[in-house]
C-alpha cells in the first residue's frame, strides 16, 4: 500500500533525470556530496587517493548557466498582460504569492525550474480562514508526490493530489523547528498531514468553493498529463561526463608535474640521503653511477586537454539546440504569416507554459467569480534558423553570464563562421580597450 508521503512510479520515473540535475544545479559542492554517484572510483584506486580526487574536483557549470540563459530569454522582456484579464484579476498580479512577488517575478522562476528539471507546478489557493485574496503558491518538482486521474470523459482531470510541505514551528522558548507535512486535495476538498513520533496524523481540513483541484503542472517537454521531461536531459549528461574527465585530466597533470629521481648503479650507502637544488651537484664514486629523472607523459596532458575542449563544443552545441527553428506542419494562414514561421523547441515550451499562467489567471477569476481570467505572453522572439546561429547566440549569452572570456569567444565565433580567420583575440580585445565605449552606449551628450 502507498504511504501518504511516498512517490508514485511517474514521480519516481521522473526523479532518475532529478537525481542528475539537483547536483549539477547545486555547483561544485553539491557534485562532491554525490560522490561515487557521478564521480566513479577507478579501478584499484585507494581510499585516500579518490577522496583527494573528489576534494579537488570542480565542475564547469554547463548545464546550470545554459538553463539560466535559456530560461532568462522570454523574460528579458516585462511579460505582457493582455486586456482580456479582469480588473479583479489584474489586481493582484504586482503580488501574485501573496509575498510580496510579480506575476513576472513568479514566473520566471517557475519558467528556469521548467527548463531545468521538465516539470513543477502551481496551487491557486484561497483560504477560508481569514483569507482576503486568491495567491499563487509555488510546488517544486519533488513537492509534488502523488495523484489519481479521473479520464473517463477523454479528459484528464486530477481526482486527488498529495503534496510535500515543509513548516517552521516553535519549538520551547526561543527555537524553532521544521515538520514534514503532506496536503491531500480532492475536488471541493483538503485535508492536511503532519508527521508525528507516531507517524502522520491528520492536523486540519476543510471544503473549498471550487468543484476541481485549483492546481496547474507545467513542463519542460511534455510526456504525458502530470509528467514532463527537462528539455536538455542530454546536456546534463554531458557535463556529468564533463566533470569526470575533468577529474581525470586534473589527475593526469598532477602526475605530470611530479618528478622523480632515480639513482643507478650506484653502492649502496653512497647516497642515503641524496639532496637536490640549484646549488649542489652530484659526485659518483662509480664510473656507471647515474641519476636521470622520470616524469609523467606531457601527450596525455594535451589529448586530456582536447577531449575536453571537444566536449565544451559538444555541450554548446546541444544547449543551442533549444533555439533553432524545426520544420513542422502549419495551417495555411500560419503558413501565409512570415511571423508564424517554424518555432524552436525554446519558443514551443515558452508557448506552453503560456497557457499552464492563463490557466492560473482562470483558476484565479473562479475564486473572485469574476468569469473569463484572461491571457498573458511572453517575448518569443529569439528562434535562430540555423544550428550555427543559434550556438552564436548561446557563446554570446554565456559569456555574457560570465562563463566564457572574451578570448575564448572570438575563437568560437571565428569557429562558426561569424568573425573572420585572421582576427587576433588577443589584439583585437586590446584594441576594443583602447577604444572607448561603443557608439550604442553614448548618449546624445556625447558620453
């Protein structure tokens, strides 16, 4: 039988891309916390040796800076509020969380949790107890533990949900404490859990006015009513690859830097204890006495080095893929419309999660009974029609997050055609120095 807070098989399913992303997400830290999981022990490498390795292992953030830049272009604009929400509705939207938080505020985080684990979703609550307004409250993807579906008029519709809380309490005079609840919703119902020294128990319940669970998932790539995907699984397997060959070529250039000495030919006691420096030299008694010093393959320092670079471009490549336009079948007044033009799978999932808001504003509308909740939009203007734009648009972006220099820049737009082979990075940076601000940046001051 099913525990209250245990997950279902889709959850579970969805939560062996999660067990991925969550460190990858969490930055170098959180990689050396997974240890073994993505960082693999070497074959008759000891104990002391992998955890030196692991402790000095750091991740080239790949997966998380494109998801932030990808997840950031729909936003770069303020989101539109279109005239068709009510005025009830449009009210509440400059603090949509009941916190504090804008419509766009709330849905930029929503949008970035989208793209990066596939799935998440939103409860349009209105308390009984002293509640004056509707809010929006956010559900992560591993909030999110349980439901039943009800499909029996073609439609999916949720029948029950368990969700995962999490609530500070006093606890004696002066601290506090966190509990685990779980919120079951019905339609037209709640009730509320807390775990317990004698497990859960029911703390609270009550009716709402609604006939339907007030809750709406959105998705990274949609699978099926209740499961998505991450758009850029792929991606995160890729840097997972990233952050161990890392750790290898790390491993192979500390090798390389070491040097030993090694004496042959030599009588034993002759040299006991050798010294080695600039200043002191070596006298054999024996003619065949000698001393040479052995040192690690510089090759595989740089073979280590290319496949990794390699595998940067790899990494670029698969981000950019998010904004090239795919062909696919139009209607002929899209087809007639050059502005209907085929979208990226970025433009596609921006688009979607479009109507997961509207259903928000509509669920919003229900608790004010003020009818039609209205739409919002997103920019969506930044589908690239080629592989090569759209990776020019993400080197852009990522040195813009700060990821890549300036240099390294040059060298991947020279790759791509869009600066000419017989520009210098490092002159050519010097000179943009030397020159002052751009002409766009200068008022009509002439500042």
């Amino acid at each position: 039988m099913t525990a209250i807070n245990q997950q279902n098989d889709t959850v579970k399913r969805m939560a062996e891309a999660w067990a991925v992303i969550d460190p990858l997400m969490g930055g170098t830290q959180a990689m050396r916390k997974a240890g073994k999981k993505l960082l693999p022990q070497q074959p008759r490498e000891d104990d002391e040796d992998y955890e030196y390795r692991l402790g000095t292992a750091t991740l080239f953030p790949a997966y998380q800076r494109t998801c932030t830049v990808m997840s950031g272009k729909p936003f770069s604009k303020q989101m539109t509020i279109n005239e068709d929400v009510p005025a009830k509705v449009k009210a509440l939207l400059p603090d949509i969380d009941g916190q504090g938080r804008s419509i766009h505020a709330f849905a930029s985080q929503l949008f970035a949790e989208a793209l990066s684990h596939g799935f998440g979703g939103v409860l349009v609550d209105f308390p009984a107890e002293g509640g004056q307004r509707p809010y929006w409250t956010h559900y992560a993807h591993d909030s999110i533990l349980g439901w039943r579906l009800d499909t029996s008029e073609g439609v999916a519709r949720l029948t029950q949900l368990r969700l995962h809380e999490t609530a500070e309490v006093e606890d004696g005079d002066y601290g506090v404490k966190l509990v685990q609840r779980v919120r079951v919703l019905t339609p037209g119902g709640w009730a509320l859990y807390e775990q317990g020294t004698d497990g859960w128990a029911l703390v609270n319940e009550g009716m709402t006015s609604l006939g339907y669970i007030p809750f709406v998932p959105y998705y990274g790539r949609r699978v099926a009513f209740m499961e998505g995907a991450p758009p850029l699984v792929d991606l995160a397997h890729q840097n997972v690859k990233h952050w161990q060959q890392q750790s290898d070529q790390d491993d192979s250039v500390r090798f390389a830097r070491k040097r030993l000495l090694v004496f042959s030919g030599v009588t034993d006691g002759e040299l006991s204890e050798p010294t080695a420096g600039s200043a002191y030299a070596l006298r054999f008694a024996d003619k065949d006495a000698k001393a040479e010093v052995i040192q690690g393959s510089a090759e595989s320092v740089t073979v280590g080095r290319s496949e990794l670079e390699a595998l940067e471009d790899q990494m670029i490549q698969t981000g950019a893929e998010l904004l090239v336009k795919q062909p696919g079948q139009r209607t002929a007044t899209e087809a007639s419309n050059d502005a209907e033009a085929n979208k990226s799978t970025l433009q596609s999932t921006v688009e979607d999660f479009e109507d997961a808001m509207d259903r928000c504003l509509q669920i919003t509308a229900d608790w004010l009974k003020a009818g039609n909740g209205g739409t919002v939009s997103l920019f969506k203007d930044f589908g690239a029609a080629t592989l090569t734009d759209a990776s020019a648009q993400l080197v852009l972006s990522l040195q813009g997050a700060g990821m890549l220099t300036k240099e390294t820049t040059i060298v991947e737009m020279q790759r791509r055609g869009v600066v000419g082979p017989d520009v210098d990075p490092e002159a050519e940076i010097e000179k943009v120095q030397a020159e002052g601000p751009s002409l766009g940046s200068i008022n009509g001051d002439g500042e």
